[in-house]
C-alpha cells in the first residue's frame, strides 16, 4: 500500500503570511492581540491563535486598544479605518493576492464602471471587495446570476481568488459571448490554480482521495468537489479523528492534499494515522518492521547509532584507532541530551512532530529512565578515559541542560523568560558543535593525546554535516517553531535559502574530503567518505521535489547518512 502527498497540499503563501504576522506579533508584545474576524479558516489554527492569547473581534467598539489583525481575506476599507479610530494599531494580513483584486476593483469603481464578482455571496473575501466597488459592485455565484444581472455600458468581471477554475472558464465565456465589450480580469489565485489542477493529476494516479482542511474554507470545499467529479473516492475531513477507512473501498494508493489553510501538523496527523492503520492491515512482518523502526528513531537509539558510527569513521579519518570508550562516550552523551530535549520540548512537537509527541507522552516514564541510564553511562566512559575526558562531558551536559533552563527570575511579564535556546539559530549551531567535539576532538584527545591539524578539518567535516541535518529537520519543524516563538536558522533566513545553503554545504564538505584525501592530508578513506555528504545532497535535493515526504522515513534516511559512514570507515579498516 502507498501513500502520495499533493505537492501543493497545505499553507498557501498568503495564509503562511497571515498566520507568520499574528504569532510573531504574540511572540513580541504582551499587548492585546486581535484578528477582525477570523484569521483563516481553519478552527485548529484558531485554537492555537487562543492559546496564544489572539481573540477574534466581532464587532468594531467605539474605543480600543492593542493590535488587530486584518484577517487574510480582507475587509472593506471602511472597516480598516474604523479600527484605526477606535484607537487599534492596525495590522494588514490581507493576502496580496487578494489586496491585488481590491486595487483593480478601486480603480474601476472610480471610474464609473460595474464591478461583477464571481464568487460566494457570503465569503469573507467577497464581502471585502464589495467594498471596494461601492455601489457598483454585484455579485453572482452561478451563470444563472450572470445573466439576470442588468446589462452594462462599462463592466469588468474578477473573481474570488479561490474560484473554480473550470467554471470561471465558463464564465468568461459567457462573456465573450454576451457581452464581449465587458473587461475580464482572471484573478483567480496561481496558487488556488495549481492545487486544483494538483488534484486531478493526483487522482489520476491513485485509488482515492482525502482532502484534509476546514469545513467553512471555500479552497478546501472546491478541492473535494474537483476530486468527487474524476470518479474516486473521497472524503473530506478536519482532522485524523475523522479518518474512515471504509468509505475508501480497498484502495491500495491512497493520495492526500489539503486546503491553503490547512497546517503541516494537521497533515502529518493524518499521515501517521493513514499510514498506522494501513500498516496493520498488512503482513505482520511489514508490522514489525515499522514499530521497529519507529520506535529506534522516536527514542533516538537510531541518533545514538549514527553517533557512534560517525565518531569510528572520524577517527579512522584523522588515523586513530578508534577507541570503544570514545565511541560509547559519544552516542551515550548524545542519547542522553536529544532524549532530554524531547522530553522537555513536547509543546513544540505537537505541531512539528505528532508523532513524536504522542510517542514521549505515553513513554515518559521509561524514556526518562533511558535518559538517566545513557547518561550515567556516557560519564563512566569519560571516567575510564580520564579526568580530562569527564570534566569535558559534565561541562557539556551542563551547557545542554543550561540551553532548556530560564537564565535569569521570571519577570513580571510571564510570557517572557530568557533562555539560551531563544538566541536565534543557536540550537543548529549548538547541536554541530556538541556532535563535532564528541565525534571529532575526543577521539584525538584520546588517541593523539592532542589536536592536531587533521583534527581541525575533520571537526569541520563533521559540524558542517550535523549542521545540515539539524537545520534540515529545522526546516520541517517550522510551523511548530513560529508556535512557540523558535528563531531557527529557517525562520531567519526562510525554507527556500535555508535548503539551498544546505546543499552548497554537503556539496562543500564532499569535494573537502575529496581534496583533503588527493593531497595525502587524509588517508584513501577520505574518498569513501565524500559519499557520505553527496547522499545528503541527493536526499535533499530529492526532498525539495517531494519525493520524500514521511517523517519515519525522512529521519531514518537522514540519520542513516552517518551510519553508512561509520560502515564504509570499518570495510576501509578491514580491507
């Protein structure tokens, strides 16, 4: 059984935008936080936004005070500078897609010419051109409406950005036929277009269809009816909860898309929960080799493994030989500190990572226990290293837990709590340098009883590709930073420069190794290992066209990429 993903499933650029302007406005002030009626529509992203203290005005009062959001439909002009009156600092979230309609709206209203829009009577979006056309403005939801409307010396037509594009192609022409004189501007969203042309293609490939989104969202609402009329099954849900299986028959591809407002964690929600039950449905080998795997990586044994792997071939690179206390050192002091994270950090998994949230909440007992235990372990190790080898550990796992804990009182404002995490981008940067000391330095610490200059570069090496993986997973956990106010080097710089910088730097550290190993400042294992960051770079680049879209896999190939290396590191030795 198979699972396909639209491509262009979730946020669209505009909601992304609006959703991006209202958590980082609650992320800033502790002022009063608004939205003018709702946001998007989507009530789980609601929900968050009331979590994060953002209610939702009705009505606008005489006086007001704090920020308000214009929610992403937009709204008539009048009511913006009404909220300015009133005493609201104003906040456009309008999609620019939308504010583009209403510019051509304006002009031609001034102009004196009739203004049709195709769209739902009642949409938010509508209602906020509406106000822009004045008087002039009508609206028709169907042919039928068209052509009980009078006939006009001057008209343009434009449509509601999430329009059926089908039957605005009806629509115009109509009014090449009718009314050839009239102006028809198709403003209907590329975005709206190509998740609407994403579906069909989508359907023609699987057995069914599950459209993923709110119920009052018009995008979401066409996407389900593009999918029912190719002949597939469909159903249109909210969330995972809503899932059943019986009304897609025995459909053995299943395809999934999503409204534009529709969040990645919703998404993924419905992924696991399609991709659990499709499991269990099958061979009970293919059962066991997915709990198996599931549970390695939520744990983070598999993270341990790599670890240890990376740590073998680092130091077969620098010509140690490799020490079994350094490598157990290694994978237990990491163990310990990404499993204590998780277990401290499951708010933000909840958006990011449900999977992985669900997972530490039912097991926190013994994933507390695998904490304490690998730490315990990992300062053994550095104890029969030596007490350079110990004082290094304690002061690093000390940083670690420094990096989760407030740095100073709780102020009066309780939304606001120092901690060495809320650096922008110091969790990616932090995280390399953890794994390039232990993974790197130790083991020359240990085998030279120095670092020498292969050491530095092989530091490099090393930081630079866990740079890449933790940054990699930054990426896929975006939403669920903006949630709970993460700066990550994604948010900061943004998905498309973030992807690209990681694979100029896996092309980097490939070519590195490469030279590194034809100047003789490695041994012939460098070329081996060049391997390892080009596998990235085809794994990201693979990623970035959506070839590889679940989270169980994507962790497993990603954390794969070191144990790979570690194996080439010990064929290298043995032959």
């Amino acid at each position: 059984m198979k699972i396909t993903i639209a491509k262009t499933a979730g946020f669209c650029m505009g909601v992304r935008r609006a959703v991006e302007l209202a958590l980082d406005a609650s992320n800033r002030t502790i002022d009063p936080i608004y939205t003018y009626g709702p946001l998007i529509h989507n009530p789980q992203v609601l929900d968050i936004l009331e979590e994060k203290g953002i209610s939702i005005l009705s009505r606008i009062p005489e006086k007001g005070s704090g920020t308000v959001l214009i929610r992403a439909h937009g709204v008539p002009p009048g009511d913006q500078e009404a909220l300015k009156k009133a005493g609201f600092t104003v906040l456009d979230a309008t999609c620019p897609k939308v504010i583009k309609v209403q510019a051509i709206i304006a002009k031609h209203a001034r102009q004196g010419e009739a203004v049709i829009i195709v769209g739902d009577r009642t949409h938010p979006e509508v209602i906020g051109l509406l106000g822009y056309a004045g008087d002039r403005g009508h609206v028709a939801e169907t042919l039928s409406d068209l052509e009980s409307l009078p006939a006009f010396d001057h008209a343009i037509i434009v449509a509601q950005t999430t329009q059926n594009n089908d039957f605005f192609a009806a629509v115009m022409d109509w009014a090449k036929t009718a009314h050839p004189h009239y102006r028809v501007f198709n403003t209907i969203c590329d975005s709206t277009e190509s998740r609407q042309q994403d579906v069909k293609n989508l359907a023609s490939r699987v057995d069914a269809v599950v459209v993923v989104g709110g119920r009052k969202s018009g995008n979401t609402q066409r996407l389900f009816d593009i999918a029912r009329k190719t002949g597939k099954p469909s159903i249109h849900i909210e969330t995972e909860a809503e899932l059943d299986l019986n009304q897609l028959g025995n459909a053995q591809h299943i395809g999934i898309t999503a409204g534009a407002s529709t969040p990645n964690w919703i998404i993924k929600r419905v992924y696991r929960e399609l991709e659990t039950r499709l499991v269990h449905k099958g061979s009970r080998f293919r059962r066991c080799q997915f709990l198996v795997h599931r549970y390695l990586l939520l744990s983070n044994i598999y993270l341990a493994l790599g670890a240890g792997s990376l740590t073998y071939a680092s130091a077969r690179l620098q010509g140690v030989i490799p020490s079994a206390l350094s490598i157990c050192m290694a994978a237990l002091y990491l163990l310990c500190m990404h499993t204590f994270n998780n277990l401290m950090d499951v708010t933000s998994d909840r958006y990011s990572d449900p999977d992985r949230a669900a997972f530490y909440q039912k097991n926190r007992i013994w994933l507390s226990a695998l904490t304490m235990i690998s730490g315990l372990g990992g300062t053994v190790a550095a104890f029969m290293m030596g007490p350079l080898f110990l004082v290094l550990l304690l002061c690093m796992s000390f940083m670690g837990v420094v990096y989760i804990i407030s740095l100073g009182p709780r102020r009066i404002n309780a939304r606001f709590q120092p901690k060495i995490r809320d650096i922008p981008g110091s969790k990616t940067v932090f995280v390399a340098l953890a794994w390039g000391i232990v993974a790197a330095i130790v083991p020359a610490l240990y085998g030279f009883g120095q670092v020498k200059d292969i050491t530095i570069g092989v530091f490099i090496w090393t930081t630079s590709l866990i740079f890449v993986r933790t940054a990699f997973f930054d990426i896929l956990d975006m939403q669920g930073s903006r949630i709970t106010g993460k700066e990550t080097i994604p948010i900061l710089l943004g998905e498309k420069k973030t992807m690209s910088l990681l694979k100029i730097l896996s092309g980097l550290m490939a070519v590195l190794m490469c030279l590194a190993s034809a100047a003789g400042m490695v041994s012939t294992l460098g070329y081996l290992l060049c391997l390892c960051p080009l596998s990235i770079l085809m794994f990201l680049s693979v990623h970035d066209r959506g070839g590889i879209y679940s989270g169980l896999r994507q962790g497993v190939l990603m954390e794969g990429h070191f144990i790979l290396a570690g194996l080439m590191a010990l064929l290298w030795s043995m032959a």
